[in-house]
C-alpha cells in the first residue's frame, strides 16, 4: 500500500498518500502476534479536506511484547504532513517521537523521522516511496529501511498491489540487512464493504505467509476491517491478527 497510502496507511507506510484522497477520519486498531506476543494499539486521525488539497495527520502507538518471560514496552507520537504538486506527484514527512524498552533493557526516547513520494502519473498507476526511521535508534522495534511500492487500478472496485522494503538487521552478525516483499488484491463492494488477499515473504524470519482481510463499510459512519496474516513455510510459524474501526468525519 505504499503506493496508495491513504488514511492511516499514510502516516504507517508513506507520509506522502495522506493527499492523494479528500476525506478525514478517525481510526482506532488492535493487532495481536503470536510468536513474540505482541500486542499493538494504535489511534489516529487524519485530515485532507483543506482547500489546497493539504494533508495532516496525528497518531499514538503502544506496542508490548513477552519473550522468554521478558517483556518491551514502546509508545509513538507522530505527527504527518503532505501535500500535492499538480495533482501528479506528493510528497509527505511524518515526525515521530517514540519512547520504548530496547534489547538492553534500558528506555530510550527521542525523535526520529519518515519521509514519502507519491507519484500519480495516470489514475490507473500509482508508485510511492518512503523512508523510515531516518534517525536510527540500532533497535528492531524502530528499524531503518526505505520501501517502494506500485498500485494497478484497472476499475476503481479493484485494487492490485505490489511492495518491497530494504531494511537493517540488528541483532544478527551474519547479516546487515534484509529485504521484504509483498503483494495483493482488493475488491469493493459498491460502498457496502471489501475483500482483500495477498501475501509475501518475511526477511527477516525467511517465513513466506498469506493474508486475508474483509471490510464492512457505511459511507455516511465509517468502517470495520479484519485481517488475518499466517506464515506458511518456516520451522516457526506466526499468526498475526488485526481490526480496526473507521469513523468518517464530515467536512464542514
């Protein structure tokens, strides 16, 4: 989706889709991982209803993990801004100050950075690119990376979409780092709701995994999303299931 990060995929996965869709809406979401134990909650609200097409977004994230019987803890604050040249090309920044539990046990907090280019050459074809963490905190929770993605939108009820993202490896003296890829498809019901499937492969576990999501959709209130990802190959399997609740906020 980082070709076509519009609402909170935006200020997640490239600052610079903030704008390239008029709407402001509420978000709040849950995700759960099995093989660290992860739990991550997330609330946000993201408007691009101003004149010029100008887009901002803000965010929290608490995140808490248990290996082993040691638990981390993590909590961001980020702020997002984008906006658009002639209609055909974006561009985004996200500010982000996060404080958290490392590998060493310690806290740490600070700033760090994101930043995303969208361009929009046709309204078939989307590509986008983004960086992340670009002030590196040498923890995996917070990894350094730059990903790039393109979005196929043959009607506007289908969606493909492919991504990739580089990324530092920390922790591990055999490799620097690692590479993701990921790809999928979405089918939109009129405005009553949508179907997703993909999958991909983890770099950094080597595992490849499918992914299943379903949307239910009032265009007048908001919508409710669910996702499910499960690993396919690999010695240690993860599931990671996720919902989240939309509320569409009118423009005055």
């Amino acid at each position: 989706m980082r070709a076509i990060a519009t609402g909170d995929a935006g200020p997640q996965l490239n600052p610079s889709g903030i704008s390239l869709m008029r709407s402001y809406q509420i978000e709040g979401a849950y995700q759960y991982g099995t093989t660290a134990g992860t739990n991550d909650a997330r609330i946000s609200a993201v408007d691009s209803t101003s004149a010029f097409n100008l887009g901002g977004a803000l965010n929290y994230t608490y995140h808490r993990q248990s290996v082993g019987g040691v638990s981390r803890t993590g909590h961001v604050f980020g702020g997002s801004l984008a906006f658009p040249i002639l209609d055909k090309v974006f561009v985004g920044g996200t500010a982000k100050y996060v404080h958290f539990t490392g590998v060493d046990g310690a806290f740490h907090s600070g700033f760090t950075y994101d930043a995303g280019l969208t361009i929009r050459p046709v309204s078939l074809i989307s590509v986008g690119a983004a960086g992340y963490n670009l002030r590196d905190f040498d923890d995996p929770w917070l990894p350094r990376g730059v990903g790039g993605g393109i979005a196929f939108i043959p009607i506007p009820t289908l969606l493909f979409v492919f991504d990739s993202v580089y990324e530092k490896v920390y922790g591990d003296p055999t490799r620097d780092t690692t590479t993701h890829y990921m790809g999928g498809a979405e089918f939109s019901f009129a405005s009553t709701g949508a179907i997703r499937a993909g999958g991909g492969r983890n770099g950094l576990t080597k595992n490849s995994y499918l992914s299943a999501g379903i949307s239910l959709l009032s265009a007048e209130i908001g919508a409710l999303d669910i996702g499910l990802r499960r690993d396919i190959t690999g010695d240690q399997k993860s599931t990671i299931v996720g919902i989240s609740g939309r509320l569409f906020v009118p423009s005055i």
